[in-house]
C-alpha cells in the first residue's frame, strides 16, 4: 500500500476517534448535568421539609398554652375584679358615710335650732332698763356662743327681711299689699330659717308685699 493511502486512512480513523470522543463526552457532560439538577432537587425538597415542620410546630406551641400560664391569668383576671369591686364598694360606703352624717347633723340642728328661738324671744322681751342687767348678759352671752357653735359647723342663717322672695329658702305665710316696697319682697320675717353648708334645714317663715 502506498503511503499516501495509509496516510488517508489514518487521517480518517483519527478524525471518527474524535467524534466519537466528542459525542461521549458532550453525553457524559448532559447526564452529569441532569444529574446534579435531581440531586438539587432532591436535597432542596428534604431542607425545606424540616423548615416547613419547625414552622408548623413552632405555631402549634405558640396557639397552645401552657396551663400553668392559663391558671395565672385567670387568677390575675379575677384578683383584678376583686380589687375592682373592692374600690367600688369603698367608694358607695364612703358616700353612704357622707350621706348619713349630712342626715344626722341636720337632725341635730333642727333639735338645737328651737333652743336658739327662745332665746332670740326672751331676749327680745327685755325692758331698756334690764338690758344691761347681770342676767341679760348672761343670756346674751350663752346666744352668741351658741351661734359660733352653729356657725363653726356651717350653720348660716338665711336672709329674709328686704330680699325677694324665694321658695327654695324662704316660707310665706302671709301676704300684704304695700306700695311703698317692691313686688315678692320679703317685709317682715316670723322665723329665722337656716342653711346646713349648701341645704336648708328650715325655711323662713316670712310676710310677702304685692
């Protein structure tokens, strides 16, 4: 065989053993590919699925409480109420306190108030001469401490002669014409009324012009 021949077919054999070759390796290099892809896959589905379940069970502990917890906010729920209720109760006590002593001292006040008339009265029957005898200022005396008593305890007493008339403060038990004063004023007072802080205790028994 010539040498040009055996050149020709070596060239030949040498270019079908690089295909070949080639095709192999380009096979090989798709079936890795594919093969790392499933793998990815694979390893990606495992991770996710702890991750998915530490989720899941993370949630159920959180939903589920501890009895313990449970017990201790139902304890501090009603201890609140409790306290709640307490302070209410505090609050209606001290008021009905407030109430009842209002009753009370306006009880005794309307006891005194008749011993502070008679002494006005007595008083007002005294002669010029006896005004200023032993026994008048004695008795004046008493009247004024007893009027500093009422008064330290809020007792005021209620202006009624010249005022207009008031049936919130004042009592009309006669009635006159008299032109020479206004229409509803107060011109003569039978009794003195008085005042417990901001309540009456006792109207005025007045007289009413016009």
């Amino acid at each position: 065989m010539a040498d040009t021949d055996r050149d020709r077919i070596e060239d030949e054999m040498m270019e079908e053993l690089e295909e070949d070759t080639a095709e192999q390796m380009v096979e090989e290099a798709v079936s890795d590919t594919a093969q790392e892809s499933r793998e990815g896959s694979g390893s990606g589905e495992t991770q996710a699925g702890p991750k998915e379940e530490e989720k899941k069970s993370f949630f159920k502990k959180k939903d589920k409480k501890d009895k313990k917890d449970v017990q201790i906010e139902e304890l501090t729920d009603k201890l609140k109420r409790s306290m709640a209720e307490f302070e209410n109760f505090r609050k209606r006590t001290e008021k009905e306190k407030a109430a009842m002593f209002e009753v009370g001292a306006k009880s005794v006040i309307e006891k005194v108030l008749p011993v502070v008339d008679n002494f006005e009265r007595g008083m007002a029957t005294l002669k010029d001469e006896e005004a200023h005898s032993p026994f008048a200022e004695g008795m004046d005396k008493i009247y004024k401490q007893l009027l500093t008593v009422l008064e330290s305890m809020d007792v005021k007493p209620i202006e009624a002669l010249g005022q207009e008339f008031n049936p919130d403060f004042h009592n009309a038990v006669m009635h006159v014409e008299d032109e020479s004063v206004g229409e509803n004023i107060i011109v003569e007072e039978f009794q003195k009324g008085y005042l417990y802080r901001d309540s009456v205790v006792r109207h005025s028994m007045v007289k009413v012009a016009n």
